[in-house]
C-alpha cells in the first residue's frame, strides 16, 4: 500500500492512502502559493490543524462541494457545524481514532488557534497519522519547538513535515533541532515562501538536515509529491 503526500503551498497539503483523499488545513483563495483552487481540489476528508485563516481557509466551501468529513478539534468542529456543515468529526490533543484512511491522533503545537472572526479555537494541533499497513507520518502543522517532539519521536516516524518559515513557527535553525529529536526517516519543509515576512532557502536547510542527521530532507514545489 503506497502512501502519498502532496504539497499544495504554504502550509496546505494533502495525504492519500488506501484510495482516500485527505485534505489537511484547505487554504487556496488568498494564497498565493496555491498550486489548485477551491473549486477544483478532491477531498474524501478534511482535517483542519487550528483556527488561523491561513489553515481553515476554503473548509467551509471545499466541505459543502466534496462532502468531505471535516476533521478538527471540538472547538473548530463547533465552529463548523455553524457555518453549515454536517459532516463532522471532533478530536482533541491526545485523541487518535481510526479512520478509513487510517488511525488519525492530533498532537500538541505551541501557537495560537483564533478563528477569523474572533471566536475560540480551542488549541492547536499536530497530526500523526498511522496508516494501515503501519506508516507513520508527522504534520507538524504550525507550530514552535517543543521538548515533547521526542515522544513523537518514539513513535518510529517514516515521514515528517515541518514548518521552516520562522515569524510564525519554526524557523530554519529550530527545525533542523526538530528533525534531531522527531528523527524521521524523511523530513519535507513547508510553510515558508508564501509571503516575503516567511522567505526561507528551503534547499539550504535540506542540506543542512542531510549533513548533520541521518534524515533524507525532500524539497518539493507547491504542486509536487513524495511517495512512501
Ligand atoms: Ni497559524
Ligand atoms: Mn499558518
């Protein structure tokens, strides 16, 4: 069973294992990173990291097309229900549920979770998924450094995604120090290059990543995939 991730820009991406489209964090009108829209992406599910719009983004929209089930923490999930959709499935940090595409646990971040119109996001969160056949990827999501990522770590991780874009998260310096202590067998950057305020040479920190950890850093293009 092959596992694929799909990099959509900024912090968007999307995992498809065992014939499932998992759409993470929907966010494509106003991105300038976008490599599809609103309108055209598949979904078969949703999950949705925290309340920033840069990661709730089009869920309303892209939730009502596809019909996909919306995946997030009770808070968002509350959120969501209001703006109409049905199909929803709430979580929370340390909770894991198996799901058709696999056993979905959301994971501590250190940020914030405002949903754009104010209201309460409940905490952010990372995504470890482990899917049937046993592979596990990390979505850091957004998210600074924090001590715990080694018990993540434990976890045996084949895949991890981190941000590098600084500002707002991790930048480059402390996600190389996340790679040392998450010690995946592979490690992608995202959420940087969307807007000038998250620049970051993203080839620069992969090189960095493979001289000084056993990790294989891959550098994709908004549009590109890595399969496990
Ligand atoms: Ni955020
Ligand atoms: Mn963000």
């Amino acid at each position: 069973m092959s596992l694929k991730y799909i990099w959509y820009g900024h912090g968007t991406m999307g995992l498809e294992t065992d014939g499932h489209k998992v759409l993470v964090d929907p966010f494509f009108t106003g991105n300038p990173a976008a490599s599809t829209t609103a309108e055209a992406v598949e979904a078969d599910f949703i999950v949705v990291s925290h309340g920033h719009g840069d990661h709730i983004g089009d869920a309303v929209a892209v939730g009502k097309r596809t019909g996909a089930l919306v995946i997030a923490n009770f808070e968002i999930i509350n959120w969501l229900g209001a703006q109409g959709l049905e199909k929803l499935h709430p979580q929370h940090i340390g909770g894991g549920f198996k799901h058709p595409f696999g056993y979905l646990k959301l994971t501590h971040a250190l940020h914030g979770s405002g949903l754009p119109d104010g209201s309460y996001g409940g905490n952010p969160a990372g995504l470890l998924l482990t899917t049937h056949d046993g592979k596990k990827v990390y979505l850091a999501c957004d998210t600074g450094l924090f001590a715990s990522m080694t018990l993540i770590g434990e976890e045996g991780l084949d895949l991890a995604v981190l941000p590098i874009g600084d500002n707002f998260t991790m930048g480059p310096d402390d996600a190389l120090r996340a790679v040392k202590m998450l010690q995946p067998k592979h490690v992608i950057p995202a959420h940087y290059n969307t807007w000038p305020l998250i620049e970051q040479d993203a080839a620069a920190w992969g090189a960095r990543v493979e001289a000084e950890t056993n990790t294989q850093a891959h550098v994709l293009q908004p549009g590109g995939g890595f399969e496990l």
